[in-house]
C-alpha cells in the first residue's frame, strides 16, 4: 500500500475483504479490528413517557386496533420498537368486536386497563376483566373479544429481540411459557401478603413478580421478560437503584407519584407508557394519598442469563 494512501491508524481502515475470494462464501466475508469494530454508536434509549397512546386508547371514538408506542426512528431500529427488545402497545377493542394478533416472539403480556372480555389462543379461552394480567405464547394467533362495553389491554412483547435476530416465531406448542391467567383479585392478594410480611430495606421494593409453572427457575413470565407489579405507599420512595436492563413500565394507579432518572423528575399520568433507560439512577416517590400500583416489564432476563444484572442501590 503506497504511504500517500496508508492509513496512519487500523482505526482509520475500512472495512477489509478477501484478496483473492475463491468462493461466494468468502467472497461474503468482511474484517475488522480492535479499533473500529468497537466503534459502533447507538442512539441512547430515551427517558420518556408515552401519553398520547392511552389518551387515543380511551378515546371512545377510537377504532378497534393497536396503538403501538413506537419509537423506532427515535431508536434507529428497522422494526417497532418501545426498547431495543420490547415493544408495547394500546389495544381498543369496541364492544362486541375483536381483535386478532398473530406475533412472531416468545410471548404476549397483557394488562386489563378496562373493559371485560375474553381471549382465545390455540384451543384455549380465558375470561377477563379490569386488572387482570394474562400472557398467551407467541407463535399462535389470538383473538381479543370485548363484552358489552368496550375494552382495552395493554400488551406488551419481545417482537423486536425476534426482528434483531430475524427470528421465527415458535412453532405451535413449543413456546416457552402457555396460557398463564393473573387475576387482578389474586395478583391484589399476593400484594397484600408482600406487605403483611413486611421487607427490610435491602429488599428492593414491594413488587408481585409473575411466573409460570414453566418458568419457575427464572423467576421469568418468558425467559428474556420480567414482569412485576410493583407498589408504592403514601409517603414512601423506592430506593434510588440501577441496572442494566430497560424497564417499560404502565401507570396503574396513584396521584401526585413521579419518578427520578438521573436527576430528572418525571410525573406519572394514568396508564402513561414510560421508559427507564438502562444504567439510569432511578426512584420512585409516592407524594399521594394512596398506594400506588404500576406494572414494570423489563428484558431482565437477557441480563440474568449473561450474569450482568447489575443491580444496585444509589443512595445519595
């Protein structure tokens, strides 16, 4: 290579191919090295709130049909996205109609914000109503019917880790989690036995973390979800705390509530979709009258399985 072309760094080099390809195979092949394959730059997730989706959701005007909160130009992905590997959405269902959904990932969480109704995935049916939380597999069509008024879920998937990976859905009865039922008067009573118990404060919060039979040993609703009912007092504040996983979080209830991410406070509104960037210093405070209930899902499963969680608490 002639010194007027040289680069004066591996840094500065493109990317290299084979000299002489004798196949298609090696003619495929590009290299890198240590200083720019590690040069890769990513917009940040952002610390934001979703507001708009659950006003057009509660709208009684609004057509039968999902309302994704999708900010995948934000996010630079080719796919939906609310995170890198999560995507939620609003679903309005009209009295007497229905909703189908057909998704390539591993499963489907789904919150009651109002509205009862039934669900069929494969040849299974489940009845229902507000505050329930229910996860179907992924990989088998489904179909949401409203009752006598409408209804709207709040559904929650790891489509965008399948589209990252151009993954397939499961084939039908191998996903890793079936048809798992949380009604809201047992998910009510599992709060009520956190909170009866009692927890220091090492303990990072009173939260219902949901499972199956199937995945008891991951702690997980799927393997690479996490799912928590978390709770808040009047007058109380979650510890500030990090880790590496994204939390997509729903306001189920409380007034005068808000969160810290990094210093910036951030109020909570009814059924407002936030973020919690990955290794942002956060907390949650309770200013109300009254305990306050959101659900968090987090890819805290990937983390889990590579051992880098994270987790810890930063008191000021």
């Amino acid at each position: 290579m002639p010194d007027s072309v040289r680069p004066r760094s591996i840094a500065d080099l493109p990317p290299q191919t084979a000299a002489a390809p004798e196949t298609a195979a090696q003619g495929r092949a590009r290299f890198f090295n240590p200083g720019n394959a590690f040069n890769v730059i990513l917009p940040a997730v952002p610390d934001v709130a979703f507001t708009a989706e659950p006003a057009r959701a509660l709208d009684p005007a609004t057509p039968t049909g999902l309302i994704p909160c999708d900010i995948s130009d934000v996010l630079e992905c080719p796919f939906p996205a609310t995170s890198p590997f999560v995507l939620a959405s609003y679903g309005r269902i009209r009295a007497g109609e229905s909703l189908a959904m057909d998704v390539a990932a591993s499963g489907i969480v789904h919150f009651v914000i109002d509205g009862v109704g039934s669900t069929v995935s494969g040849d299974e049916t489940i009845a229902w109503s507000k505050g329930d939380v229910f996860i179907t597999p992924g990989g088998v069509p489904e179909t949401h019917t409203a009752g006598a008024e409408d209804a709207v879920l709040w559904i929650v998937t790891n489509e965008p880790q399948f589209a990252f990976e151009r993954a397939q859905a499961p084939a039908p009865g191998t996903a890793p989690t079936p048809v798992v039922h949380y009604p809201a008067a047992e998910i009510q009573r599992q709060v009520d036995l956190i909170y009866d118990i009692g927890r220091g404060q090492e303990i990072p919060g009173a939260a219902v973390i949901m499972s199956s039979d199937m995945q008891v040993e991951s702690r997980n609703a799927l393997p690479t979800l996490t799912v928590a009912m978390n709770t808040l007092d009047p007058g109380v504040v979650q510890r500030p705390h990090r880790h590496n996983s994204v939390a997509v979080s729903l306001v189920v209830s409380g007034t005068n509530c808000y969160s810290k991410v990094d210093g910036r406070k951030k109020m909570w509104s009814p059924y407002a979709t936030t973020i919690t960037p990955p290794v942002a210093v956060h907390s949650h405070h309770n200013e109300g009258d009254e305990r306050a209930f959101f659900l968090i899902v987090q890819d805290g499963g990937l983390f889990y399985h590579a051992r880098a969680m994270g987790f810890a608490f930063v008191d000021a």
